[in-house]
C-alpha cells in the first residue's frame, strides 16, 4: 500500500501541473518559475547559515570569542559541524524542492525536526549574546564595575586602623617610662578605636561583596530583551528564556512552511512548463499492482478502473466508480447485520479494512456513496427527506 500512496501522490501533483499548464501562459509560468527559484535560493541559503552557526559553534565549543583565540581542534569540529548542517540542508532542500514531501514523511520529521531545534537554538542564542552585549555596554553596569575597582584597590588600612597603630606606639612608649597614667588613658582610646575599625571593616567587606552582586545581576540584564520577548513574558507569565525559545520556535517554523511552499511550487511550475513544451507527457503512467502477473491494459476498462491514468484532466473528476460486487454484497451483509453504520467515519474505516488496492486509488467519499447508493437500492437504507446539499443532515437513513 505504501507504493499505492506514492502513485496517489505522484498522480495528484502531475494532475495539478498539467492544470497549470493549460490555465497559464508560458511566459506567466516561466515567471512564478523565477520568482519561486529566487525565494527557494535566499530560503535555502538562510537554513543552511542559521544551522551552521548553531552546530559549528556547538562543535567547537565556544561561545562569541574571537576565532583566533580557537585551537586547532575547534577549527576541525566547526568544520565537521559546518559539514552535518550543509547535508541536512541539502537534503531538505531536495525534499522540499520534490513537491512530494508529504510521501516521505519519516525523512521529513527528522530532518525538518533537527533543523526547527538547531535553527531556533541559533536565533536565541543569537538574541541572548545580544542581551549579554547590551548589558556589559551600559552606563550603569560600568559604573559598578568602576566601584568594584575603587574598593578592590583602595589601602586596606582604614583611618580607625591607622589611628589605632598610632596609639599602640604610644602606649608601646608610655609603656617602657612607666606612665601608668597615660597608659591607662591610652589603653581606653586603644580599646575604642579596635571596635571602631572592626565596624569599618566589616562595612567596607559588605559594601565591596553588594557592589560585587549588582556587577553580576547587571551583566546579564533580563530588561535587555527584545520588546516582543519581554511582551511574551508578562502576558503569558514565563521566563525569558521560554518566551525566547516560543518566539524562535514560531518565527523559524513559519519560515520553514514558506520553505516547503517556495519548494513546491518551483516544482510545480518547473513540471508545468515541462508539459507545456512538450518534453513531459500530460497523461499518467498506470499503476502495476505488485505480485500479480496480469496487468492492466490500457483500454475503457482501465480508465474506468484507474481515476486519473490516461485522462484529460477535464475528466478525471467524472470518472465512474466500479465497484466489485464481492465488496457491495458483502457491505449490504455487514450493514443488514448492524455491524457497520452509514457515518462517513464508519464508513471509512471499513472500506480501509475490506477494500483492495484498486478500490483505494478511488476517493473514499465516492466509494462510500457508492456502498451507500447500493444499499438504498437494495431496500436497506431510505433517503432522508430531511436532507439538503450542504447541510449536515445524513443523505440515508436505515429501514426499520
């Protein structure tokens, strides 16, 4: 069934190419041809940029110095980074480019997950060297560091300690004469002044360790944010990073759904511009059911068989469903006996279980008003009076 979903797909976009090969000029699809290349172009180029940024600088393990600081070794992992993002780029692009992405949606996944994450990685890492650099360039925060200087580098002696190792010569000297009384008065001014110079210190000790927490809480400052981050992060209540990571993720995922369009329609126009000059057939190649040996001949029956192989576009809509009578006589069973419904859930469900791989090149909402037509002729279902084109109203209802 998987190949089956590729001929679906496949089928589908060449029927839309043909489509525009016949709608518009030459000249107007040669236009959005160019148009859309130029967009895939800058599209590209922008992926691969954001993506080496974020696995180069990821590779080399460093963050915004200058690169002749690097050691050899960040040199050949930036380069290995570079080379990762260059396939990955290159490999999306091609999937983009195919017009046939949905096929392949494994590939997808991965890839286009792994180049969301790296890609929105780099844009925030982007915006918070941006705060760091915004911060470290303010006149506040150089203020601060200026102070943390000034009481770094200033004598450690305070003026109380000075005095202090004054007055303890003196007392030294009164000591050595005898003078009791002026080492008596001296011991109580020396008494005074150690007290005083433990206070000085200690405030000075506390002044340099505050001025020293303000230097690192204005190093990165959270109001340096892009207004919109900041805007994010008061309305809905989060951090500032995951406003970040929310904007990055949705910025770089509307960017790559306009990748995926500008991919599919340069393919679109390129095979309509192909068909409109002739060198690619408008019709279809059939679809071989594998391990079978007959195959289908390229006549009335197949083009009833097949929607969309061999046909004028303008027909493809028109095409009858056939339908095997094993398939309706055994829905007419299943419905009799209450074990399928007349919703188009239900119904869906059980075409995909009991149908074949012909039966499912059809769009099921034929096949399904096909079972249902059937049954109402059979006298097991009865139209309803209620219903209208447009309405949500069931065309059938079952008989009593």
């Amino acid at each position: 069934m998987n190949e089956l979903v590729q001929y679906q797909h496949g089928a589908r976009f060449h029927a839309k190419a043909v489509h525009y090969s016949r709608y518009y000029t030459l000249e107007q699809l040669k236009q959005f041809y160019s148009t859309a290349s130029l967009g895939f172009i800058c599209a590209s180029f922008a992926s691969w940029a954001l993506m080496a940024f974020f696995i180069g600088q990821f590779f080399a393990g460093a963050e915004f110095e200058s690169m002749h600081d690097w050691r050899p070794i960040q040199f050949v992992y930036a380069a290995m980074g570079i080379a990762l993002a260059t396939a990955i780029t290159i490999a999306e692009a091609v999937l983009f480019n195919s017009g046939r992405a949905r096929e392949y949606l494994l590939v997808m996944g991965f890839a286009v997950g792994f180049s969301i994450f790296a890609e929105s990685a780099a844009t925030m890492q982007r915006e918070q060297s941006t705060v760091a650099f915004k911060s470290t360039q303010s006149e506040v925060y150089k203020a601060t560091i200026k102070a943390v200087d000034v009481l770094a580098t200033t004598s450690t002696l305070t003026p109380a300690q000075v005095k202090l190792s004054q007055l303890q010569a003196s007392y030294a000297e009164a000591k050595q004469l005898g003078n009791k009384g002026a080492m008596d008065a001296l011991q109580a001014r020396i008494l005074r002044l150690e007290q005083q110079a433990e206070l000085e210190q200690a405030n000075r000790t506390s002044s340099l360790q505050n001025t020293i927490t303000q230097a690192k809480a204005l190093e990165y400052d959270e109001t340096k944010h892009q207004a919109m981050i900041r805007f994010l992060a008061e309305v809905l209540g989060f951090s500032h990073v995951v406003s970040s990571a929310l904007l990055a993720f949705f910025l770089i995922l509307t960017f790559k759904i306009c990748f995926h369009y500008l991919g599919a329609m340069r393919q679109l126009n390129e095979r309509a511009i192909s068909i409109n000059t002739g060198k690619i057939s408008a019709s279809i190649e059939q679809f071989r059911i594998t391990g079978t040996v007959q195959t289908v001949e390229n006549s009335q029956n197949t083009a009833n068989a097949l929607p969309y192989v061999n046909q004028a576009l303008s027909t493809v809509n028109a095409v009858h469903v056939q339908l095997e009578s094993s398939l309706v006589d055994l829905f007419k069973e299943h419905l009799a006996q209450g074990q399928v419904g007349i919703s188009f859930r239900e119904l869906k469900s059980w075409i995909a279980k009991h149908s074949d791989e012909k039966t499912a090149l059809y769009d099921l909402q034929d096949v399904a008003d096909s079972l249902l037509n059937s049954a109402a002729q059979s006298g097991l279902l009865v139209e309803n009076p209620e219903y209208e084109k447009g309405n949500r109203k069931p065309r059938y209802l079952k008989t009593a």
